[in-house]
C-alpha cells in the first residue's frame, strides 16, 4: 500500500537525487502562489470594470442626446430660437447644450417635419445623433450609433428656426 508522506518536505529519492536539500524544499514551498493567481485574475477583472466604464459613458451620451433633443423640440414648438441673438440656428444652439465634448464637436442634431408639413398641430422631430466610439476611439471595430430623439407638436408656425442639420 502506498502512503502519502505526512510532510512536504518528505520526496521520492530520485527527486532528492536531481534537486537537492535546497532544490526539494523550493519545489514543494507554496509562497508566491497568491501572485501567480492574482496575475491570472486581474486582466478579467480590469477588462470587466473598463466595460462598466465605458457602457456608463454611453449611456450618459445617450441621456445627454435625448435631454438636449427634447429641449430644442420643446423650443422649436413654440418657434423660440435661444440662440438668434447670437446668430446661430436651433440646431446649432442645441449642440452646444450638450455635455459631453465628444458629443457637440461630432454629432448631429436634426429638426424635421414627419408629415412633410409644418402646420399647427403636426409633429416636429429632433433627433440627436453621435457615433460612439469606446476607449478614445482605439477600437473602431466597436464604434456605434447613439441616437436621441423627442417629437412633438408643432404649437406656432416655425419662423426662428428652419428644418435641417447643424
């Protein structure tokens, strides 16, 4: 019957034969075994928390664009132009609403008329839209598109402000 030595520092002889007094006690010794385990698990654990991070600034892109497209289709209602005194269009104000850098430098916002028609009543629609791109745009396999978008009804025909992109 064969036993197994009460002890790591008990070895066959023909391992005490090639390694040694010094050489069997490294082989069986069981310090920096946390750190090898640790290295194995911290790249899971870091791609992990840099895709929370990143999925966290998308969404916030993504609240971003519909909050900025539900205010400029609630100014484009009322045929309001916060913007006139300066010279821009609504469409170029409501850029300049967003918060992220990213967003107003590279998106687009739209104001459109579904129904072709811009009459009391009909739905104008803005839409605000951004390609995403994660990780500083390193990664352009990833890149996608983020779209806000708010319709409502027209109130006062559009005289401030005129449907297109900015």
């Amino acid at each position: 019957m064969i036993t197994k030595p009460d002890n790591h520092t008990e070895c066959p002889r023909a391992t005490h034969q090639v390694l040694g007094t010094r050489g069997r006690r490294l082989a069986f010794d069981e310090r920096g075994q946390a750190l090898v385990e640790f290295a194995l698990v911290v790249l899971p654990l870091l791609l992990i928390a840099v895709g929370i991070f990143e999925f966290g600034l998308a969404l916030s892109a993504q609240n971003d664009e519909t909050h900025v497209a539900s205010e400029v289709a609630r100014y484009a209602t009322v045929n309001e132009n916060p913007g006139k005194s300066k010279g821009q269009t609504l469409q170029a104000w409501g850029k300049e609403q967003a918060d992220q850098k990213a967003v107003r430098e590279k998106g687009s916002l739209c104001i459109s008329f579904p129904n072709g028609t811009s009459n009391i009543g009909d739905p104008v629609k803005v839409e605000f839209k951004d390609e995403w791109q994660p990780l500083k745009q390193k990664i352009r396999v990833l890149e996608t598109t983020i779209v806000g978008t708010a319709v409502m009804r027209v109130e006062a025909p559009p005289s401030n402000y005129a449907e297109g992109c900015a």
